[in-house]
C-alpha cells in the first residue's frame, strides 16, 4: 500500500516545520493563530494575493516560496469561500489541495487546522487528515527510473495544527481505517493482471484475518459441488482457475442478520471468445473494480471495529478465449437452477455475480445486498463518470445509498428497473439469456441481477464510470480510485451500524 505521507496532530503552539499550510475566507482573513505565526509575512500575503488576483475562493490557492519575515519554505494560503457556504465534504477537498503542494521527494508540513473565526472542529481536522492520504496516494511499485519531467514518490511528514489534539486524533482513528481500505481497493486494481490473478487475489483478501475478519475460500471442485455453474463458465477458458471468496466480519449483536455486499471480480476480461477490440484492452485489468471495492470496504470496517455482522463475498475470475472457453450459444446452469443462454461471452460479470448473490442470499440470509460491478459501458453513455448507477428493489435502501453517496462524494444515480424490461432477456431456449441488446444495456444487466436475489432487498451499483480512469479530483490523483469504500462505509456507519 502506497501511503509515504505520515499526518499526526499537534498544537498549535508547536514550532512550524517545511511547507506552512493556513486558510482564508473570501475577504483574505486569517485565523489568530495564523496572524500570530505570519507575524510580519501577513503583509506579503496581501501583496502576493492582489499580484495573483487570489479572493479567497473555495480551494483557491496562493502558493508563495521563500515568504519574507517567516522562516519556512513555502507559504500556502487556501481559499475557503464565504463562511455561510462552508461545508463538511469542503475539508476533506481542503486537505486534497493541501497535499497537491507536496513536492516530490522528502520534506514536512505543517497545516494549520484554523478558520478566521475559530479552530477547525476536530472531525473538520480529521477530514483534512483524510484528504490529505487520499490524493497523496500513488501507485509507482513497478517504477526503476524515472523519466524526465515526471513527478518521483513523496514522502512528507504532514503535522496538522489543531485547538484539541486528543479530540482530532478520536475523530480521525476510524477515518484512518478508511483511508488505508481505500488505499488498499487502489492497490487491487492497479495491480497488473499477470500479477493479480484469481488466486493471489483470493490470498490477499485472506490477509484480512488479521483483523480478525473470518475468511472461506471456494475453489473450482467446492463450486461445482455448489453447482456454480454461470462463474464458472466464465472461468473455464483461463489456465487461472476461478476462486470466490467469503469473508465475515462479526462486529454486530450474536445472532444478527449481516449485511452484505457483494463485488464482481473479473480480474483481466477479454470479452472471451466475443473478444473485445485491441484498443484499451489493458484497462480490463480493472474489471474486478467491485471486489476490490468489498474487499477494501471489509478491511475499513474490521479496522475500525465496526459494531455490524458484515458479509462480504468477491466472485473471482479471468475471461480468456482459449479452446475451452463457452461460446455464444452455450447453456450453462446457475447456483439457483436458472439456466442462462449465453449470447455474448463479454457480457460475463452478471454471471458471475448471479451465483455469488444467490449463494450469499441464501446461505448468509442478509437485511441486504449491494453489489458493486465494472459491469456495462452503457452506464457511462448515460450518466458519464461522476455517478455510478444504481438500481435496486427497495426504496429504503436506495434513499440511504443517495444520502451516503451525498455525504461522501461518491455520488450515485438511481435508475429504473421493471418487468417491462424482461422480455428483452427473455431465452426461447432457457430461462434467460446473458444479454438483452443494445437499447437500455445497464438496465436489462440489472434485471438480469434481480433474478438470483431472492427477494432480499438489494441494490445494485453499475461503477463502470467511477471505479477506474475516471477524471482527477482534489483527493484522487489514481488510475484505481477505490470508488466505493468511502461510499459503503457511510452506509453501514449512518443507517445500520447506529441502528436507525
């Protein structure tokens, strides 16, 4: 896990170090403990910022090196707009844009954690902290040189300035816990496909029993003793062999019904003997986008000691074009009995999220499900790359999935299902077929879904957009943007772990 930048909290009473991070309002006002370490350098703040045509404005930034009367570095003043329009999901772009400043290489920081009329409360503290990790990430393992021009590792030690020090580091302990299961979803899906592939994923979603998260393997013979049949038709043309993986996490009341959520893991996806065209084939290496997703997300929440019963259950595959693999046509049996024609083999993730559904509706019996799936370019013709789709059978849960994605950023869009829609996955020859044409592709996916959940109430996120190669942002610098974490952690936390 790539996490060279170190944050901890100090008063603001201690010395500053390096890099000298203070906010602003939209009239340039600083906090008091600000005027007090400027000192005389409040003056060059003026006339740097009436140079720059800097006002202030929410993660506008003023960036000043070597700032006359002041013994530090570099001087980063960062707008925060006008008080009245301040809010929560703010501080947590605050930090981004801190850590933007970082340079490559060794060096410290020192942020000071104040608005003009007070000291940042310590969840706002917290959120600095936070987004200061997660734009600070960087995948660069497979790196020996660099090249000119391109930006090397940072390694920083960021000390955040606050009123309360033990009151910000118990508003951060458990965003920490979310930080490294974000981190860890990145990792997963920037990882290249000869390196993880089923099986080594598989093994290091059993690192998680180290936080005591219980973790059951199924090979190929314990699923085709469960009678997996549509994983594994997809599985069967790769030399990796298939793997799904359960993982529970036992933090609720004894005897309490889980939740439960559930990823698409396709590890590389050629589209099979439907093979996909050669241009940006290398991006399938994110097509289990979903399972790195559970994965991070029950890393987030052992860490954190999460008061919930968790399932968690990742179907892993490869979707290869080798002489056994199914063709166009093939009639496979799923877990539930339902048969499923094959029309298109690249139409493959909803089959292997209808067996591990079915599997955990019926052996976990959760409250819910979600599922999270790189699963239809169609979802990005119709919302682009700053919603993930979401489709479900309860309302409930649907307005509680808006109000987390709201409230963490990762922003959902609710999408209609019907039976309307079935007959276009309607098989003269099985019970369905894997794919209802080009018109309304991620709707019919989903109803697709909606077969193997039993009545569980569930919902379905389309992440095709958002879990890979989506735009930059001010707290995501990453090809993987461990979409999803943040998102399913709010969930758990606001609706189920506090029992509402």
């Amino acid at each position: 896990m790539s996490d060279a930048v170190k944050v901890g909290f100090v008063p603001f009473s201690a010395s500053v170090r390096g890099i000298l991070v203070v906010f602003c309002d939209d009239q340039l006002k600083l906090g008091a403990a600000a005027r007090k370490a400027l000192g005389a350098a409040a003056e060059t703040v003026k006339r740097a910022a009436a140079a720059n045509q800097f006002k202030g404005k929410s993660g506008a930034v003023l960036d000043i090196l070597a700032p006359e009367g002041i013994k530090v570095e570099r001087l980063i003043v960062i707008g925060t707009g006008k008080a009245a329009d301040l809010k929560e999901k703010d501080f947590l772009k605050f930090g981004g844009v801190a850590a933007g400043k970082l340079n490559a290489g060794s060096g410290s920081m020192t942020v000071l954690a104040e608005l003009p009329e007070a000291a940042m409360a310590a969840g706002q503290a917290a959120a600095i902290a936070t987004g200061i990790r997660l734009r600070a990430y960087k995948f660069d393992r497979y790196k020996t040189k660099k090249k000119e021009g391109e930006e090397g590792a940072v390694r920083a030690d960021v000390s955040i300035a606050v009123d309360d020090v033990a009151a910000a580091k118990k508003a951060y302990a458990p965003e920490a816990s979310v930080v490294d299961g974000v981190n860890l979803a990145r990792d997963l899906v920037n990882e290249p496909p000869n390196v993880l592939f089923p099986e080594e994923f598989a093994r290091r979603a059993g690192q998680l029993r180290k936080l005591g998260v219980k973790v059951e393997v199924l090979d190929v013979k314990a699923m085709q003793k469960l009678g997996m049949g549509a994983l594994l038709g997809v599985g069967q043309g790769s030399a990796r062999s298939s793997r799904t993986v359960i993982m529970r996490w036992d933090g609720g009341k004894k005897g309490e019904a889980p939740v439960a959520f559930v990823g698409k893991g396709v590890c590389f996806d050629t589209g099979g003997i439907s093979i996909k065209p050669a241009g940006s084939m290398e991006d399938m290496k994110g097509d289990m986008g979903g399972a790195a997703c559970v994965v991070g997300l029950m890393h987030a929440l052992a860490a954190r000691k999460a008061k919930v019963n968790v399932v968690g259950a990742i179907g892993l595959v490869e979707n290869m074009p080798d002489g056994n693999a199914q063709r166009p046509g093939d009639i496979v049996t799923s877990m539930s009995g339902q048969t499923i024609e094959i029309i298109n083999t690249d139409a493959e993730g909803r089959l292997v999220l209808a067996d591990v559904l079915w599997y955990v509706a019926k052996k976990a019996k959760p409250k819910f499900m979600v599922d999270l799936a790189t699963l239809t370019g169609a979802i990005m013709v119709a919302l682009g790359t700053e919603h993930a789709g979401m489709f479900s059978n309860n309302d409930e849960l649907s307005d509680r999935l808006l109000v987390a994605g709201v409230e963490s950023g990762e922003k959902v869009w609710r999408m209609p299902l019907g039976p309307e829609y079935d007959k276009l996955i309607d098989s003269q020859f099985a019970d369905m077929k894997n794919t209802g044409g080009r018109h309304g592709g991620s709707i019919t996916a989903a109803q697709f879904l909606q077969r193997f959940v039993d009545g569980t109430p569930w919902a379905h996120l389309d992440i095709a957009g958002t879990a890979m190669g989506a735009p930059k942002t001010d707290i995501n610098q990453s090809w993987g943007s461990g979409y999803g974490v943040r998102l399913l952690d709010r969930l758990v936390s606001d609706h189920y772990e506090a029992g509402k």
